[in-house]
C-alpha cells in the first residue's frame, strides 16, 4: 500500500496524484478517462478504461519449457482462465505433430478461442468471449443443467441396463468441462475488473468466491457422474438377473443423491433456505442407506460386482458431499442478505 498526500487544487477541488508505475502498467496517458466507483467498505476503486490495454497483450506460451502435452494443454488452459485474449504459442524448433494435435483439441474444448495465425514454430490462439454476453447465473444453470441431465441419464441406465444412456452420459461431460471453464474465466476476470463483474450481474465480491466453490463443487459431481456411467457399462457385462434386487437397492440411493443434488442446486437460485437445510438432512439417509449396502455385499455378492457396485456407491456418497456443500453455501447466501430468519433489531 502506498500513501499519497491529497492536495488541494483551486478554492475548493482535492486532488491525488496517480503512481506513475501503475500509470505505465495500464497505459495511461494525459487526457485519457478513469472511471472511479465506490465500495461497499467506502473505499474508492479506480480503474482504467475496459480493453484499453489487455487485448494489445500478448501472452507467449514456451512450448520447449513444457514436458509433456499435458503441461503444454494446461498452460493453455490456465491463460485461458486468467481471462487473456492473445496467446502466441511456440517453440524454437518446429513443433511437433502431437503438440499441435494437443493445442488443436484443448482450443476445441474451450469456448471462444480459435487459431488464427499459423506457422511451423508458432501458433496464435486468440479469444474473442465478450463477458457482457454470458450473464453469470446464466452459465452456472447451463452447468447445473447439463450435469443433471448426466445424472438422470446414468440413474435411469443402472435400472434398464440401457448402455447407451450411460454412454450419453460420458458424452455430455465434453460440454461440461467446457461451461465449467466458461465459467472459471468469467469469474477469474471478474476479480480484476470492475467493469466486467458489473457487466455478469456481480453485485457483491464474496459471490465471486461462492461462485466458484459452487462451480467447483459441479465440476466434481459431473466427473464423478462420469465415472459412474462407466461403472454401469462394466456392470452391465456381468450383472445376473438374481443380481436386479441389490441394483434395484442402489439406484434408490442415486435417487435419493439426485433429489439432494437437485434440490442443493435450486436453492442457490430460489435463495429458499428451508429447501437448502432438507438437502443437508438428506445426506444422512445417504449415507445409512450406503452403510446397509456394503454389508450386503458382505453377504453372498460376487467379488467383482461387489466391487463395481461398492465403487458407485461411495461416487454416490461423494456427490451428497458435495451437494450439502452446496446447499450450506445457499443458506450462508440467503443470510447475507434481507432475510425472514435472521434480522437486525435496532437499539
């Protein structure tokens, strides 16, 4: 923090002057605007105009210092979030075919980003996303959507046997991991401008931190969705008809998971803390119901559907965690604000 002495200009104008390290940093020039807005603490917050600097930067993304692909497709990433538009991926030498195999399918999985200038060392990614066309409830619902879909569709496969909707369900996890990165740049960036938190509907800071735990917290579920769809497709090559009882068993248990997934997820929308505090109860059924579970497999099952089985229920368990996080996070939120619960009582 650096102090600055105010100074008064004319008969009745206070003036500060601005550091000059944060005046080159930004770019800014006499005669240039700032705009100056007020915090919810009385602080005053200054910022540059929007763009005026960042889509002239040019990020350059050292391939040669990447080991892998992998790191090389999480650097990219990661710029991504940041929120950065110009991205100059290259290497001294001229890239290899899996690195650009690499660069091509994360810039498919990434929303707004394209190659747009390409030679045998170097390639130019640039995203052209406009924060003001993504509303932030807009793109969690579109995630929240899309992972309860995933659900349902893996739920309904564990009853029918039916491979394809398992399959469906791996499936959407592509445009899942890509709202989800949506929605960690819009939020990332909403962090360092003013202009671009307005401009999603971000009213106060702390819901850019209950955003992205609330994102977060999607993005497991989904990944443990996933991985329960896989899950059903091997049991499916070796489940028995004597086996339909104990699955019939579980499915209730993804049920019950659902319903308090659904129900987490609503409340943050609908800001009902009565609905929020039911999904919490409701992880206790699930975890009695997993608990009974695993004894039956104790009992009779087959080592290796008792292992498939054991390895869906605790993905199940895991999603409830995750969904009571959730719905604590929606009652903290209703809190917050003007609320029937909790009140000021004046003095």
């Amino acid at each position: 923090m650096e102090p600055r002495k105010v100074q008064k200009v004319g008969y009745s104008t206070l003036s500060v002057s601005l550091p000059m390290t944060w005046t080159k940093k930004v770019g800014i020039q006499k005669g240039d605007l700032v705009f100056i807005s007020e915090e919810g603490d009385g602080a005053l917050r200054l910022t540059a105009e929007q763009g005026k600097t960042e889509n002239n930067i040019e990020y350059v993304v050292d391939v040669d210092r990447c080991d892998n692909t992998k790191v090389l497709a999480r650097v990219i990433v990661g710029n991504y979030v940041l929120g950065r538009s110009l991205l100059r991926v290259e290497s001294n030498r001229r890239l290899m075919r899996e690195q650009i195999e690499s660069i091509r399918e994360v810039t498919h999985r990434l929303l707004g980003i394209g190659i747009i200038e390409e030679s045998d060392r170097h390639l130019l990614l640039q995203c052209s996303i406009d924060p003001k066309n993504f509303p932030l409830e807009t793109v969690v619902r579109r995630l929240y959507v899309l992972t309860s879909i995933m659900f349902k569709e893996t739920l309904d496969s564990i009853v029918d046997g039916d491979l394809e909707l398992a399959k469906d369900a791996i499936t959407r996890e592509y445009e899942a991991d890509t709202i989800y990165w949506l929605l960690a740049r819009l939020l990332a960036s909403a962090q360092q401008s003013r202009a671009v938190s307005d401009s999603i509907g971000i009213v106060d800071p702390m819901d850019i931190v209950q955003h992205s735990i609330i994102a977060w917290y999607l993005e497991m579920i989904g990944d443990r969705v996933n991985h329960i769809a896989s899950g059903v497709i091997q049991l499916q090559e070796i489940r028995e008809a004597e086996d339909n009882s104990i699955i019939e068993r579980l499915s209730q248990i993804g049920v019950i998971a659902f319903n308090m997934f659904d129900k987490a997820v609503s409340s943050i929308f609908d800001g009902n803390l009565t609905i929020a505090s039911d999904a919490v109860d409701m992880y206790d059924t699930i975890e009695r119901e997993e608990s009974t579970l695993m004894k039956r497999f104790q009992n009779g099952s087959s080592p290796e559907l008792g292992a498939i089985m054991s390895e869906i229920a605790w993905d199940l368990k895991i999603i409830a965690e995750h969904s009571s996080a959730i719905a604590e996070i929606a009652i903290d939120s209703v809190l917050k604000g003007e609320n029937e619960h909790c009140y000021v009582r004046e003095a």
